[in-house]
C-alpha cells in the first residue's frame, strides 16, 4: 500500500509544474518577464490615455466657458458705453443751441470718429424721423418701425437691435444700439441711434489672443452670427443659417442658459465649443476651438508614447537576447559609474544606462523647452503691449519694465533693474508706494489715478497692481501696468464745461423770451388805445382813405397784441404748475362753455365720449382742448356745420384722445408742419390766427410726457390724437 504524501513531496510536485510553466532559459525567462512587464504597462497607457482625454475634455469646455464669459462681459461693457455715450449725446443735443441741427450733426460726427467700430450716430425726433445723424445718407429718414425704436416708445430705457443683413445707408450687416433721450421731467425728447457694422468689432478690446486656432463669438437673439473673430467678413447667408448646425447654440437660446458641447460648424469642422448668455442684452456670446487643435497635446503624447512604447519593447527584446551572456557586465559597469559620480554621462551615452533615465531626462529636456518657449511668448506680449508694465518683487524692487515703460521715462532698462522705485523717483514714489504694499499684504488688486509730470506737461494714469501667487497663495511678485488717458480726461472736461455752457444759454435765451414778451404788451397797449382814440375823435374828419389807414393800425395792433400773448403763454409751458388729479369730463364742459357762442353761431354740435381722470396741469390741459376745439371750429366746410366729436381710449399704460371734426381737412404734406411755432397753411383773412396755437398743443402734451399727431382727408376733415399717461 502506498503511504500518505509527505510535506516534501508535496512541495516538490508544486515546483514540478510551476518549472514546466515557466521557460527554463534565462533568455525565455526575460522574454515572459518582459512580457508580462510591458502588458500592464500597455493597459495602464491606454487608462492613461483616457483620462487624459478626459481631462483635456473638461478643460478645454472650461476654457472656452471662460473665454465666452469674458467675450460676453466685454461686449456688455461695449454696449453698455456706446449706450452711455447716447446717453451723453442726447443730453447734449436737447441743450445745444440753434442753429440746432446742424450743432447736433457736428457734434454727432465728432463722436462717430472717436468709435471705429460705430458707422453713424443718428438723433431722431419722438416720430422716429432722423433729424440729424453723422452719416449724412440717413438724414430724414423713418426708424419708427424698427422693433428698438418701439420698445424704447414703450418706455424702455434704451434697446439693442438684431443684426440686420444691410443698414439704412450700407450693403454690410448692420445693429443698432438705440438709447430714449427725455428731459427734467422726463418727457420723451427724441433718441439716439449708434449704427454698428459686426465686420468693424475686431478692433474693439473684447479681441483675445487664441492659441491654436480658436474663435470667439458673439451671436444676437435669433442666432444670427453677428461676429467672428477669425472670420468677421462672412456672407448673410451663412451668419442667418449658423444656428441651424450649432446645437449648442441653439439649446442656450432656448434655456438661456450657458451650454458647451463638440458641434459642426457650419463653416466645416468638428469644434469644441461654449455658448453664454449676455446678461441684460438677451444675446449670446461664444467661444470655440477645432477639436484637433483641442485634443493635440493628448493625441500627440499618445503618438510619442507608442512610438516610445515600441521602441523600448523592441530595445527590450533585444537586451533579454545578450543579458544571458552580459547582463552582469552592464550591472557592473551601472554600479560602478554610479559609485564615480557620473550620471550624467551615463543618461547621454551609456547604452546600458536604464530607459527610465533616459525617458526622465528626454521629459526634463521637453518641459525646459517648453517652458523656455513659454517666457518667449510671455515677454513678447508684455513687449507688443500699448501700456506701461512694471513688475515688483516681494521686496518692491523692480525685476521687469517692458520697452513701453522705457519709451515713457526715456531711460534704459538697466535703469530699472534691481532697484526700488524710491531710488529711481524719489519725488514721486510716495504717490503710489502704499497701493504697492497694500497689494503685497492684502493679496487683492489696487486701482489708483495718478497725474505725473513729464516734460510736456502733466499726464493722466490708471495704475492698476495686480499681484502674482506662488504654489503656497503668497505673494511673490507685483505687476503694474500704467494706461495713460490724458487725452481722454482734457476731452471730458471740455465736454463738461461745454454742457454747463448750453445749458446757462438755453435758460438765458428762455428769460429772454419770457421777458420780451411781456415788455412788449405795454408799448403796443399804448399805440392801441391812442390809434382807437385818434379813429373816435377824427374819424368824421377823415377821407375814406385816413379811416381805412386807422382801421389797418386798430387791425394790426390788436394782431400783435394776440401774437404776444401767445408766444408770452408759449414761453410759460415749461414753467407750469404742478401736476395732480384733473377730470377732463370738467375740462371738456369748462371748455365747451367758453366756446359757447362760436359753436351757436357756427350752427354746430361738440360731443365727447366718457373721458378720464389723470394727472397734470389743468390750467394747460384747459388751453390743449381749447386751442384743439377752435381749431376744428374755425377750419370748418361752409356748406356743413362743424360737427366734433372728443373720445378717450386706454392703450397699455396710456390714454389715447382723439378730436375729430368734418372740416376741410389738411394735406398729408402738413402733418407735421402744423405744429412748428408760426406755421399757417391759409392766408390771414381767410382764417384769423398766429400760428402758435398747434406748437402750444404740441409743447403741453410732451411736458406731460406723451406726442400728438393728426390723421386727415382733404375735404372730409381731421382727427387730432394725442396721448397722456394713464
């Protein structure tokens, strides 16, 4: 019988078979080592690939976010000056002295220089019509149906349009940034227009420098590509039709909410790309880089590792067939080599020397110069750059100027260096010595004024200092860039002062009105009642001829004191009493009852509707319903009687009136000519009157802050409409 399998023999029958698995060579041995190293390493490349695409992934979404974020910012920032600047223009406009059109063209002209990037600045009245605009191809023009010019009627404060595919004037895509211009009171006095051609947005500061072929964007609220940066001179065809292929595009419109994504573009090609909303402005911005440019680095690190990959495994293959015989030798020659010292003639020319050496340092070499490459392109931005750039240590000497820095001071750049600014400008230093520690011991950005004399004169600097971090969140290094705007303050202070000039004429020439108008009733009450007493006392001494000259000085005396009083009344609109609650129900039957004998003697009938309460000046509401009866009274058929009809109807947040007659009407020519101060379309006898009553209409409603306008057929009469809010 066969006895129990001892412990030896056991160990014995597990070495057996572990020798019949492994080669019994030491050449097969370091082929399977070899292998078996290598597979791993093989699985571990490609995880490694992986997530390194991955990582590149999420970091190229979050670098276009952040480019898009900072293209959406300074394009509001962009809008929200050029909307300043309307701001400015339109304040400056209602104030500017006549001749005022051709004030305001000026001025507006001078403006469009200052802004590459605008094509024209525009002033149009209440109606939309342009009054006067830098490009002299839109004077006269219509924006009223233009969809900014609606919102800003509807009481927005100022609007952006889409991007239209030709501008009112130009064959190029156009928008427009439309700002509401009102006075003290806040009635609307007209707008201003900034006309803006996308292809001209590449010289504005929102231009970023992106690497490796990337693009920014800005897109309007139906999608239609607006701008691009590397390509801003696309056909309409193809800026309307870009949202329909850019999916991410498409969803932020739709969320309003930021997106990223890998889209076709439809200008060919695969993009990593982010869409963001522009706050306030209902646009989107965007950013984007071709994916191959995006996932170079990884593809390209992976190329270099296969290629590595198979020439170690082939370099290993190769030592396992002489290590059988030399593998000692080698060993020997490491060890003693290393005892000596010399590594690095090892790494360079040992061909022993292990392949982790020589990979580290080929690793060493390529992140030198890289990095070496790096600071070429570092120092070359800050040289291109328009600013001054100084950079401090943390002991606040200086380690860097740029060459614009030296251009200023006219001093060289080992003027600089190593030194504080203390011994370079002792008389001045203090002046912004105290930012430069604040931002060394808070860590957080300074913004100071500064005004420094040069040889010229005095100049004008922002200087912002911006701290730089090491790996620890410390401090190490300051930079500060100095930007002159000289020029740019000696403008708005003689901008300022310019202002404050029109705005003491306008109230001097207002005095001036009111004044004269009154002054002059006294002298013409005195010629009045003398040529009346002269007419009673001499009238029978008289030839027909001495009475009729009597009768054309009583006429026209009595013409001129109803000319003064209007214009004296004229003059007083603006200085009316406070608003409050005023019934127009009252206004209309006080008003009837005045014009009381006129409607009996013209045989006629004046009706009204039911009529509103609202707030304003009764006395001038009074003279607006006065002065708009008498007219449909006055400017009446002779074969009709008048027949005037007064309706209120509420539109939104205002109340429209209208007062329609059946008189003889006014040509469509005349709309608006009627309400200009001593405009008359009739001869003097035919229809008595100075011209002023309609301007004083005009002057009331828009202190109240609404508009009027007429509606009328020649021959079958006149609807006069005018609003006030509710």
């Amino acid at each position: 019988m066969t006895g129990p399998e001892s412990p030896a023999s056991s160990d014995a029958v597990g070495t057996d078979r572990l020798r019949r698995l492994i080669p019994s060579g030491i050449r097969a041995r370091l082929f399977l080592l070899i292998a078996l190293v290598l597979l791993p390493l093989a699985l571990l490349m490609t995880w490694v690939y992986h997530e390194r695409y991955q990582t590149r992934r999420s970091l190229a979404f979050q670098t276009e976010v952040e480019v898009a974020e900072g293209v959406a910012m300074t394009f509001s920032n962009f809008v929200n000056g050029l909307r300043r600047q309307n701001y400015s223009l339109g304040q400056a406009i209602i104030r500017l002295s006549p001749p005022v059109t051709q004030n305001a063209v000026r001025l507006l002209a001078l403006t469009a220089q200052n802004y590459p990037s605008v094509r024209n600045f525009s002033w149009t009245n209440t109606d939309g019509l342009v009054i006067a605009s830098s490009d002299s191809a839109l004077a006269g023009r219509d924006l009223s149906s233009r969809p900014y010019f609606r919102q800003l009627m509807h009481g927005s404060p100022w609007s952006i349009g889409d991007v239209t595919a030709t501008g009112t004037s130009s064959t190029a895509p156009i928008f427009a940034i439309a700002t509401a211009i009102r006075d003290e009171k806040g009635a609307l006095r007209g707008m201003v227009v900034a006309g803006i051609e996308p292809e001209r947005l590449g010289e504005l500061a929102l231009t970023q420098q992106r690497l490796t072929g990337g693009a920014y964007a800005i897109f309007d609220r139906q999608g239609t590509l607006v701008f691009r940066s590397t390509s801003p001179s696309l056909s309409w065809e193809t800026r309307r039709r870009w949202s329909e292929q850019d999916a991410v595009l498409q969803r932020t419109l739709e969320t309003g909410k930021p997106h990223i994504g890998i889209t076709q573009v439809i200008t060919g090609g695969s993009w990593v790309s982010a869409r963001v909303p522009i706050p306030a402005i209902g646009w989107v911005a965007g950013a984007g880089t071709p994916s191959k440019a995006a996932f170079a680095p990884v593809n390209d690190a992976l190329r270099r590792e296969i290629l590595l990959g198979l020439a170690v495994f082939a370099f290993a293959f190769l030592l396992a067939a002489v290590a059988a015989r030399t593998i000692s030798v080698p060993l020997l020659r490491l060890e003693r080599d290393t005892h000596n010292g010399e590594k690095e003639r090892i790494a360079a020319s040992d061909l022993l020397a292990p392949k982790e050496v020589s990979r580290v340092r080929r690793a060493v070499y390529e992140m030198m110069a890289e990095i070496g490459e790096a600071e070429k392109r570092f120092r070359l931005a800050l040289g291109n750059i328009p600013d001054s750039i100084v950079i401090y240590d943390s002991d606040l000497r200086i380690r860097y100027v740029n060459p614009n820095m030296t251009a200023y001071t006219g001093l060289p750049e080992s003027h600089f260096i190593g030194r504080k600014g203390s011994e370079i400008w002792p008389a001045f230093y203090e002046l912004w010595h105290d930012g430069l520690v604040d931002v060394l011991e808070s860590g957080r950005v300074r913004k100071m004024e500064l005004d420094l004399p040069f040889q010229n004169g005095m100049r004008n600097f922002i200087v912002t200092f911006v701290p730089l971090f090491d790996p620890g969140n410390e401090v190490t290094e300051i930079m500060g860039i100095g930007h002159e705007y000289t020029e740019r303050k000696q403008a708005e202070t003689e901008l300022k002062r310019a202002m404050e000039e029109l705005v003491q004429t306008n109230r001097e020439l207002e005095q001036f009105a009111f004044v004269a108008s009154h002054d002059l009733q006294e002298p013409l009450r005195m010629v009045a009642s003398y040529v009346q007493l002269l007419e009673k006392r001499y009238r029978d001494r008289l030839d027909e001829r001495g009475v009729l000259y009597i009768d054309y000085a009583v006429e026209g005396a009595t013409r001129m004191k109803s000319l003064i009083e209007d214009l004296l009344a004229f003059s007083r609109i603006a200085r009316g009493e406070e608003f409050g609650p005023v019934d127009l129900n009252e206004v209309f039957e006080e008003t009837t009852g005045y014009l009381g004998e006129t409607i009996r003697q013209s045989g006629g009938e004046v009706t009204r509707g039911d009529l509103p309460i609202v707030t304003g000046d009764r006395t001038q509401l009074l003279q607006l319903f006065r002065n708009l009866l008498s007219n449909s009274l006055k400017y009446r058929r002779p074969e009709a009687p008048p027949s005037i009809r007064v309706e209120a109807q509420l539109q939104g947040n205002e109340w429209v009136f209208s007062v329609a007659d059946n008189g003889i009407g006014i040509e469509p020519a005349y709309f608006e000519r009627i309400f200009h101060i001593f405009q008359r379309l009739h001869a003097r006898h035919l229809y008595p009157g100075t011209g002023i009553g309609l301007a004083t209409c005009r002057k009331i409603v828009e202190r109240h802050r609404g508009r009027i306008w007429v509606e009328s057929t020649p021959g079958e009469g006149s609807t006069f409409f005018f609003t006030l809010p509710a």
